[in-house]
C-alpha cells in the first residue's frame, strides 16, 4: 500500500513539473516568429481581397473607378481589423495563464 | 527559375478539355505522401513501452498536434484531428522534401497552397452553417456597433472573412518561394565571385539553409494552427 502512495505522490510531483516546463515553452522564440509572419501577411491579403472586389463589383455595374477605390479603402479597414485581432489574440494568450 | 518549373513526366493525359498529365509537382507530392505513410509506419511498427527513436519522433508529432488542437480550438475539435494532422504533415513533409537538393518544393505554388487553403476556409464555412445554421452569419455583426455604421462594418467583416485564404495561401507561398529563390542568389554568388570573394555568400547560403528548415517547420505549424482557429470560430460561435 505504501508503495503505491509513493508512486502516486512522485507522479503528482512529476506532472507538475510537466506543467512548469510547458508554461516556459510558450514564449519561445521560434513561435513568436510564427506569429510575426502571420500577422504581416493579413494585412496584404485583406487590401488585396478587397480591390479584387471592388474591381469585379466595378465591372458588373459599370462604374469604373468607383468601387474599386472605395473596397481598396474598405479592404484597408478589414486588414487592420485582422492585424488587431490577431494581436489581442496573442496579448489575451499571454496574460490568461 | 528551373527549380520553379513545372513539367510533365509521362504521356499527356487529357479528360474532357481538363490537362491531367503527371508532372513533376505531382511526383513530389506522391513522395511527400508515401514518405509520411513510410514514417507513421515506422514509428508505429513495434510499439515498445520505452521508445525507440522513430516512434519517439512519431509519438511526439502526434502529441503536438493534439495539443495544438486542444489549446486553440478546444476539446470539441477533436474530432478533426485526422483532418489537421494530415494538413500539418503533408505541408511539413512538402516544404522539407523541397529542402533537398533537386527537388521540386511543391508550397511554392501558389495554386497548390490556395487550394490547400480553399478546402479549409469552405470546410469551415460549410460547419459552421451545419453546426449553426443561418446564426454562423451573425459572424459578420459584432456586438455595439451603432446601426449608422452597421452595412459599412458588415462590409469590412466579410471582406475578412474572405481574406482568410488568401493570407492563408500567400503566406505559405510566399515563404517558401522567397526562401528558396534567396538560396538561389547567394549561390549564384559564390559563383560569380569565385575562389577569392564566394566564401562569404557561402557562408550565408548555409545559414540561410538552417533558417529555410526552420521556415518550412514553421509555415507548416502556422498553417495548422491557423486552421484551428478557423474551426474553433466556426464550433464555438462568439464575439
């Protein structure tokens, strides 16, 4: 019976130590460079995104320029819309644990 | 750039007007695949209670993807396991195989990273009206928001939404394509200035060597948890 305790009480101790290590692992370098590289590219996709809109809406109706000014600006909104997401995201998984 | 060509091995195949032909792209994608299938069974063939190298790697792989799965979608995700880990290795296996010399790294198409990402992003989509019906477009109207403002923010929201693949595709792209064309030019350095002046972009061309790997294990792990992003936005519904 004892032995069993032992083990029980060295597993808990061991699983905590799983849990610290883990918790240091997060900010690791390697990671935040993935997560520099996401961010950069969001912005572009949404400006593109939004002019190609723009421009097929533009041919539809035929009102050249308009549209397609006006999705590009709209487009710009939604990237930084996306960059500021992505941020809170990191900034909220940083100080939750 | 040669590196980046795409041509046919084998006779051309035509079905209805649509060029099937084998070429290399889809030669390197065959070895991509067959070489997972080689790994997973490798580590998976003995089972030992104390690991031996190939499964420890195997087991790990799992492990980490799992995680993933549990620390950004949550545990409702983990039905899509299967999908995700699948994902992650053949975008991992694809992007390492183009390290070798040679080779042909299949990510550095476009084509085949955005339809990587489309079935993704409509995946997603296609669950999140199957799991909440007509609400998942409740997606495209945050909360607070005065009623003046609402069509134009709608506007921005799906414009978004929309960006999803294609931030998805470029960046995968894009990485791998820079990479490897960067590699290229240092190369051609070190020729050009010979004997006396090319050991510097020699010296370069192997760091950047390390970095790519550490590039192509990244992309593929943003890739993947990316997509866990997207699927926890379509399962767990809120603003």
């Amino acid at each position: 019976m004892k032995k069993i305790k032992e083990i029980a009480t060295r597993l808990e101790i061991a699983k905590k130590n799983i849990k610290n290590t883990q918790k240091n692992k997060e900010g690791s370098n390697a990671a935040s460079l993935g997560k520099a590289l996401k961010i950069s590219t969001e912005l572009v996709a949404a400006v593109v995104v939004g002019s190609i809109i723009g421009f097929l809406l533009d041919g539809w109706f035929d009102t050249k320029p308009l549209l397609t000014i006006s999705f590009f600006i709209m487009g710009v909104a939604a990237g930084m819309l996306n960059v500021f997401r992505s941020a809170k995201k990191m900034h909220n998984n940083r100080y939750k644990n | 750039m040669h590196q980046f060509e795409v041509y046919k091995i084998g006779p051309e195949i035509n079905l209805g007007g649509v060029n099937l032909s084998f070429t290399n792209a889809s030669l390197f994608m065959t070895i991509s695949s067959a070489l997972i299938l080689l790994f997973l069974f490798l580590g998976t063939k003995k089972k030992s209670l104390v690991p031996t190298k190939i499964q420890f790697i195997t087991e790990s792989s799992y492990t980490f993807v799992a995680k993933m799965i549990n620390d950004t979608a949550g545990s409702s995700a983990k039905s899509f396991f299967p999908f995700i880990f699948t994902l992650f290795m053949f975008v991992l296996f694809a992007n390492m195989v183009g390290m070798l010399p040679y080779s042909f790294t299949v990510t550095s198409h476009i084509i085949v990273t955005f339809v990587l990402a489309s079935i993704v992003f409509i995946g997603v989509t296609i669950l999140g009206f199957i799991k909440h019906g007509f609400k998942y477009l409740g997606l495209f109207v945050p909360k607070g928001v005065p009623v003046v403002l609402l069509p134009l923010i709608v506007i921005i929201e799906i414009i978004s939404y929309l960006s999803r693949p294609v931030s998805l595709s470029v960046r995968l792209f894009a990485n791998m394509m820079a990479g490897h064309t960067m590699l290229k030019v240092f190369g051609g350095f070190v020729i050009s200035l010979g004997l006396l002046g090319g050991w510097l972009p020699l010296g370069f061309s192997v760091a950047l060597t390390g970095l790519e790997i550490l590039v192509a294990f990244l992309q593929a792990y943003v890739f993947a948890i990316l997509t866990c992003i997207y699927l926890n936005d379509a399962l767990n519904l809120h603003h």
